[in-house]
C-alpha cells in the first residue's frame, strides 16, 4: 500500500474524524472507502451519461431539443400563483 499526505480544511478534517470516530474506524480506513465510493459513483455516471447521449444521437435530439423538452416540462409542472 503506498501513502500519499493530502491537505484538508480544519473543519472538513474534524468532520471526517467524528465520522470515523462514529463508525470505529482509523481515518484512513473511512478516506479509502469514500474514495471507493466516489469512485464507483463517477463511473455509473459516466456510463449513464454515455448511454444517454448514445440514445440522443439515435433518435437524433439534438441539445435544443433538450432545452426545450426541460422548458417545456417545467412550465407544464409549475405550480400556479
């Protein structure tokens, strides 16, 4: 395992050890498993958003298309006043 020194904001820093303190954790321990978590939650994002686009460029929208599908939707579903 490699090490690497990281710099955090005193606040963040006191957050991440309550949270460790919390789950009975070392500091690094609860770090690795954020990381694992941001991680995996970038990639499933990533591959949404590539699919996404696929699907756009297959049924041709262009971004727009998509503008207007949002305004469109959100006028729909604005509550009256």
């Amino acid at each position: 395992m490699s090490t690497v020194n990281v710099s955090f904001p005193k606040l963040l820093l006191k957050e991440i050890d309550a949270v460790a303190k919390r789950e009975a954790r070392s500091r690094s321990e609860l770090l690795r498993a954020a990381s694992r978590i941001y991680i995996d939650r970038r990639q499933r994002w990533d591959q949404l958003l590539a699919s996404l686009r696929s699907e756009a460029k297959r049924r041709g929208f262009r971004p727009e298309d998509v503008e207007t599908a949002i305004a469109e939707d959100r006028a729909k579903n604005r509550p009256a006043r």
